[in-house]
C-alpha cells in the first residue's frame, strides 16, 4: 500500500480521473465533483507525474485515454464501483431503513406470505427483507435483526420467543390420498412412496424418527424421492410424488387451502419449539422491535 500513496500522492486524484475518464471531459468532471476545472487538472497532472505516463490526450473541447489510461480506468473504475457498493451497504447498515429476518424458504413461503399483508396494514412504513437460508447464521456477524430457528430456545448470545412447537404429521395431496387406500395403522405408512428431507446443513427429524415414536421400526425406509429443501418438499408433495413430513406451523395454510391433507391424529409433538431470536448483543431498532411483536402476536403463543 505504501507504494500505492507514493505513486498517485492521494487517494482523491484516483477518483478524480475516474470521473474525467468517465466523462471524457476535465470540466464535466469538476462539475461532478463540485470543484473547479484547474482542481481537476492539477489532479490529474499530478497522477500522471507519479506514474510517469500520460493519461489522457488533450483536445480543444474534449480529453481521450491513452492506452495507459485505458487500462488505469479499466481497474480504478471497478474498483470505486466496488468500494462505493460496500460503502452504501455499511450506511444502510447504521439506519432504520429495513428489517433482515433470516428463515428457511419454507418459513418464509408458507408461514410469512399469507401474513404479510397484515404486517403491511399495521406497518406500512416497514421495510422487511426476507432473507433465506439454509443455515443458521451469525445474527451478530451478518446484521441480522430477527431470525426464526428450531431448537429448544437456548442460543447463546441471543433472546428468544417460542412461536410454534413442533409437531410433525404426514401431509399428502388430496388425489394421492383417495389413490393411496388401505392405510389403517401407521405401519401401513412405511408402504407408501414417501418423500425425504435431506438437508445439508441443518439436522433435521426424518421418516425413521417419526416411525420410532409410534413404536414402529423400519429399516427398508430408504426409496422414495429425497430434496434437500423443505419448501421443495411441499411442492412435491402437493404435486402427487408422496407423503411428506408436515410441520404443522408451514403446512396450515396449505391444508386449509385445500392443498394438502394432513394426518393429524398421528401428529408427533416433539420437546423442540419454533423461535424467534435476536441478538442480545445490540439493540434492535424500533422497526425492528415492531416485527418482533407483530410476529409473536399471530404465532401460537401471542402472549409471551
């Protein structure tokens, strides 16, 4: 870097002939940058004698890049393109100006869709960026405001909401269901074309687990289709490929929509919840904390 200073003498003479390559003028430049003409070229005079090479060839009313100059704005003009991006990101970063809340794309489809409306007649001036993901990441690290995880809501560094409990029952489309027949016990389930989550990151309960709690075991659960997305998952179900694992808290909606049919009676209610968390290492912001409300006051539990 020390080098760098020593050649272009300032940071500032780097922007300055950005603009006038840009521009292919030294005027409308300084018209840019609301300084003078003379500014402009004693920037660039003195860039070029750092470098020891000709910049630009000067015309009567306008200025050219040599080859030299070509290839300096080539690299300055992507670099500032980038420093400006990341500039802006950090300025929004310090602002109320929205609200990142990180879930799966489940979560985000079949939970959060159908609400949003509602959020936008209480809130309107709310901007809420829904952001996917199939992990769980560093609320802290990534600028985070609000996140939605599965556990048993201890999460060091972070406060937490219990929204849901967790509670799986298979789902299957309605034609699927009247063409499936002869399901009577749950052992008649392992029969079925099932369809499988398998996600790369996240740990989640699968078919085995569901059949061991209702003292059933199966160790020919292998076939059937296998996605590593869960929103996936619901599509293939309500698409006639099978049954599929239902979260109770995302296929709600779907069932209520006609879209699929759940087999509640044989629900498993496991110990884990559905949360939503934050940081406790900084405040939220009010826009934030209006989310946070809202989304406790239409989850299961509105009064915690």
């Amino acid at each position: 870097m020390r080098k760098l200073w020593k050649l272009v003498s300032s940071s500032r003479n780097l922007v300055v002939f950005e603009a006038a390559a840009r521009l292919g003028s030294f005027t409308r430049a300084a018209d840019e940058m609301s300084t003078q003409q003379p500014s402009v070229s004693a920037a660039i005079k003195q860039l070029e004698e750092g470098l020891g090479v000709k910049l630009f060839h000067r015309g009567h009313r306008k200025v050219e890049l040599t080859s030299a100059g070509h290839r300096l704005y080539s690299d300055v003009s992507r670099a500032l393109g980038e420093i400006e991006a990341s500039v802006l990101a950090v300025h929004r970063m310090g602002r109320d100006e929205h609200v990142t809340l990180n879930a799966s794309s489940a979560f985000s489809y079949y939970w959060m869709m159908p609400k949003l409306p509602d959020l936008r007649a209480r809130h309107p001036a709310i901007d809420l960026r829904l952001q996917n993901s199939d992990r769980e990441p560093d609320l802290d690290a990534e600028n985070i405001d609000l996140a939605v995880r599965l556990g048993d809501g201890d999460w060091p560094g972070c406060a937490a909401a219990r929204i849901a409990d967790e509670v799986i029952f298979p789902v299957v489309s309605p034609s699927f269901a009247l063409g499936a027949g002869g399901i009577g016990t749950i052992a008649d389930m392992a029969e079925q074309r099932l369809i499988h989550l398998e996600e790369p990151v996240r740990v989640r309960p699968t078919w085995a687990h569901w059949f061991a709690h209702h003292g059933v075991v199966r160790q020919d659960l292998d076939s059937g289709l296998r996605l590593n997305d869960y929103a996936l998952v619901l599509q293939a179900a309500a698409a006639g490929e099978g049954f599929a694992f239902g979260w109770r808290h995302i296929v709600r909606n779907l069932i209520e929509r006609k879209l699929l049919v759940g087999l509640e009676e044989w629900a498993w209610r496991t110990d884990n919840g559905i949360y939503l968390v934050w940081s406790t290492e900084r405040p939220l912001s009010p826009h934030a904390c209006l989310v946070r409300d809202w989304i406790i006051s239409v989850s299961e539990y509105p009064n915690r």
